[in-house]
C-alpha cells in the first residue's frame, strides 16, 4: 500500500481578536467549502454536483463533494469517496486569539490543487469571519520548514510528493513505548455505533481502515479488504494507561439542515511493548491521515510519542 500527500501548514493572522465560537476544524472546512464553490463553480445554478457535466474535472467537486464515479465498484452502498484534504487544527474553541495555525494534508491529484485551496482561505481572509466579520491574512504557508508565500499574492509548490508505504517487511519486531495523544475527538464505530471507550485493536483497525480506504482512490490499493490482516496479534496487554474522556461538538448541516452531534473521545493511551513493522506503519498512516468516523471535519486527529 502507498498513499501520496502533501501537508501545507497555514498560518492565519486576524486584525484584531476573534473570538472562536466553533469548533475550529469546522469552521476552517465551512471557509474551505464556500470559498471553493465560489472560486471554482461555473454552474451555481444547479443545485448539487451529481447532474455537473464537468464535475470530474471541477476543483470544488474533486476536492469537496468527490463524487464516487457510478461504475466503480471497490466500495458499494457509497455515492461519495472520502475527500481528499484532511483538516488538522489544535485550537480550542471559545477563546481569544489574534492569529492561529493548522494544517492541511492533500491526497494524490489534490495536490494539483492546491492553489485553488489557497486562494479560497485568501478569498475566506478578505470577507472575514464570525457575526463581526473580523477579517485575516494568510501570513505564512509552511511545507516541511519552508515558507512557501513569495509575497502576498505568490505562492510556489513543491516539486516532490511524500509518500505513506507499509513497511510490513522481514524487519523484526521493535521494543518501543508509544503515547497516543487523541488531539480531536475519535469517533470510533462498531456495530454502527459510537464508542464511548475503545481498545488498542479498536485504534489499529481504525489505522487499518483509514489507509485502506484513502489507498484505495488516491494511492495503489485497489482491494478494499481487511480479511487478510489478523488483529488477534495486537495484544491489549500493551495497553500501560489510557485516559479517555467524552466531548461533545456539534455542527449545522446545511445540507441536512439540522445540527448534527459529532462527539467523541480525547485524551490520551500509552502503550509498550514489541512492535511489528506493520504495526508502526499503521500508526504512522493514522497520524498523518486521522482516523475514526467524520475525519473530513477534522476528528480523530492522533499524535504519537515515541519512546
């Protein structure tokens, strides 16, 4: 499995001090949306994209609503393929600030897109947020260090992609012990219902889940299968503590109109032990690329230490 992606590191600078009354990842993914539609529809009139004669090469379509294509059969039951952009944000809402940062992963062509995704944050900044309209800059754009903004309006991109592999190989097992710091709420699923508390394996599946589902559209994965991986390997001995709590979110759907309740868990869980190559990689997949249910709204967002 491989997976391409990009993460672009925004910096946000507000005239003056905002406070954010929402969770910030929605917020940032509401500006996204609109600003995109805006930038890149030439058909507002209809009211979705399904009936959009050119909604396979459209920005906002691809990145936004990324339709599933009516003759792919890898995930039946589905109208949509996960988005292509993870937001990741560790703002808290309801304080104070004059500027804040957070990151943008792109997946496979996303990537091309990028300055489409730029410059809606840019067209986001001059409108400004909040019932006061408190506008922003786009002060800096951070690609591995580098500060990709040539000047206010020049933003250049990078030339080479970074690439997620599984290292499953022959290298043996690894002595390590691993903090996983839940930074926005997992929502774990099993039998369609959320979790209020959940197991290492329950994290490794979701890792699992996660990477084959983004490998399966924007990298070499084309068998969306969890058969052949056995998770009565992953020992829930390795579990040292884990300190869980609940958080409720909740959101207007515009599209459901009705708010929708996107709770879960944060904290964090420290586990030790012998870890198998694939089980690191996993784990690397799901620090870059989030995990759990609702991801494309910045949930399930993990950090790991590593000891």
């Amino acid at each position: 499995m491989k997976i391409s992606y990009q993460i672009f590191r925004f910096v946000l600078k507000f005239e003056k001090k905002v406070n954010v009354d929402i969770y910030p990842s929605f917020l940032l993914r509401s500006i996204l949306g609109k600003e995109l539609k805006t930038l890149g529809c030439i058909f507002m009139d209809r009211s979705t994209c399904e009936d959009c004669p050119i909604n396979d090469r459209c920005a906002y379509s691809y990145i936004f609503e990324s339709i599933i294509s009516k003759d792919n059969d890898i995930i039946k039951g589905r109208n949509r393929i996960p988005h292509p952009f993870i937001i990741k944000s560790d703002i808290d809402n309801f304080k104070l600030y004059d500027s804040f940062d957070f990151d943008i992963v792109l997946l496979g062509s996303a990537i091309d897109y990028f300055p489409y995704i730029y410059q809606s944050f840019i067209f986001g900044g001059e409108k400004g947020i909040g019932k006061d309209r408190i506008k922003y800059t786009v002060e800096k754009i951070l690609h591995n260090g580098e500060n990709l903004l040539e000047s206010s309006k020049m933003v250049k991109l990078p030339k080479i992609k970074s690439f997620w592999k599984n290292e499953s190989g022959m290298t043996a097992a690894l002595e390590r012990k691993i903090t996983i710091k839940f930074i926005s709420p997992f929502r774990h699923q099993k039998n369609n219902i959320i979790q209020k508390d959940v197991s290492y394996s329950a994290v490794l599946t979701d890792c699992l889940r996660s990477i084959l589902l983004l490998s399966s559209f924007y990298g070499d994965e084309k068998e969306f299968t969890e058969e052949k991986f056995d998770f009565n390997k992953f020992e829930e001995s390795k579990i040292v503590s884990k300190k869980l709590v609940w958080k409720d979110y909740s959101r207007y759907s515009a599209r459901q109109e009705r708010k929708m309740s996107l709770g879960g868990l944060i904290g964090e869980m420290t586990i030790a032990g012998l870890f198998s190559p694939l089980e690191l990689s996993l784990l690397y997949g799901g620090e870059i690329f989030s995990i759990g249910k609702n991801t494309g709204f910045g949930l399930g967002n993990i950090r790991l230490i590593i000891e």
